[in-house]
C-alpha cells in the first residue's frame, strides 16, 4: 500500500520525505493520517487499504449544507447531564468520553452519548459560509448505529463548555480518568432546528453510514478559545466539504 502512495502523491509531496533513500519502503514509512502535508485529506485513501471509502464513499461527510427541504421529521430530544469518564488527546483531538446515561433521542430511537470532541475551523458549511468551530457529538444506537450531531459555533463570546475541554486537555498522548468535570449538559443545542442528512466520520476510515444531524443554531467562542483548540491540534483539523451526490437534506425540529 505504500507503493501505491508513492505513486499517487505529487512530486512536491514526494520532496517532503526522506529523499535521497533507495530503500524500498517498509511498514516504518506508512504515512499517518492528518490535516497537512502527505497525510491530508486528499490523500487518506491512498494511505491504507482500510481507509478506501474516503475516496470511494458515496456519501461521505462534512458537506455545504443548502439547498435544503423543510420536513415533517421526528423530533429530537437531548437528556444530557452526567460528567465525563476521561479524557484523551491524541494530537489531533481532544476527546471527552461519556458513559451511559447520556442521551439523544430520534422519535422512539435512542442513541447514547459516547465522546465529544472539536474541529477548528468547521467541517460542515451552510449556504456555503463556514463558522469558527464545530463540535462533534458521537452517538451510538443499541444496534451499533451511529449518529453525530454537530454543533456550529460562531466568534463572540466565551463558551464555558469549550473552556472546560481546554482546561481539562491532557498533553498529546495522554488520557486522564476520574475527576473529569465535564458535564454533558453543557452540549446542549441552543434549539430544536437542525439538519438531517445521511453521510460518514469525517476522520479516517470514514465509515459509512452516520445518521448527522447538524443544529441550525450556532453557539459562540472566543477567538482565544478558537487559539487554544488550534494549539492542541498544532493546526486546523477540518476535512474539506464532499460531493452531495444526490442526497437529501432535511430541516426539522421546529418551526424556523
Ligand atoms: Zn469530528
């Protein structure tokens, strides 16, 4: 797999590396997912055998949210409200874990809050307009499915609940347990309207399918907040929006 990297990256890309070797490439070489460089999102499909249907999904996430249609979907319920169970970083996020408790509900489905975590700028756009950060709320059914909702936020005021996580933030690599006071309940959506779509993590494998539901309501952060998400992650961490194909887009929740 390798091979087919080297084959497929731009010469530029190629200048990045060890030049200069003759070695033929090994497992040591393999090429780490990321936001810059050889890793970025062009070329995460090219870096793995397991990570194929970030070029060939068909629909994959974020997208530019427009063009949307209002419909009659079920309502959404949010019961938040238990503290988190760790707290790792892995150089790229900083990821809030939650045990059961939390919960997020679609009509009669229910879906148990699992981990949180940030993205500066935001993944997603709407009507092509991209906001300072999104947080990324990772569900999962009893049936294993999965569903995100994402929060928006927008630059203005501090977000309490953001500087809990980077207060909380451990160094790259580390994972701190007990003692998390990070209570869900601070994710909570600013209102009921949101948009429905079907598509995928937005991180390598980029599993299909993820039921997304991204809140029409921004929340705001300061810029030195949005800072303090770009150190953790050493840069942004934002996959570029994805080919719609043709995908509905659902707003609901509320009267808009
Ligand atoms: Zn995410």
């Amino acid at each position: 797999m390798v091979g087919r990297l080297l084959v497929r990256l731009s010469p530029a890309v190629l200048a990045t590396g060890c030049g200069g070797s003759s070695q033929a490439p090994d497992a040591d070489d393999a090429v780490e997912w990321g936001y810059e460089g050889p890793g970025s999102p062009e070329n995460w499909a090219f870096l793995s055998a397991e990570y194929a249907l970030c070029g060939d999904g068909r629909q994959q996430s974020p997208i530019d949210i427009t063009g949307y249609e209002t419909g009659d979907g079920a309502s959404i319920t949010f019961s938040y409200g238990g503290d988190a169970t760790a707290v790792r970083n892995d150089g790229k996020f900083v990821h809030v874990d939650y045990g059961p408790g939390n919960t997020f509900s679609v009509g009669r489905q229910v879906f148990e809050l699992r981990s949180a975590h940030l993205h500066s700028p935001s993944e997603h756009l709407i009507d092509g307009v991209s906001f300072a950060a999104e947080m990324h709320l990772v569900h999962e059914g009893v049936d294993g499915d999965l569903a995100v909702v994402g929060l928006l936020f927008r630059l203005g005021g501090p977000s309490a609940m953001v500087q809990g996580v980077l207060d909380a933030a451990p160094a790259a690599g580390a994972r701190v347990t007990g003692g998390v006071a990070l209570d869900a309940g601070g994710y909570t959506p600013e209102g009921p309207d949101h948009y429905r779509y079907d598509g995928s993590k937005t991180t390598p494998p980029c599993d299909e399918p993820v039921d997304w539901y991204v809140m029409r309501q921004p929340k705001t952060i300061s810029a030195e907040q949005v800072d303090g998400l770009l150190a953790l992650s050493g840069g942004p961490n934002n996959r570029p929006v994805q080919p719609r194909g043709g995908r509905r887009i659902i707003l609901g929740g509320g009267p808009s």
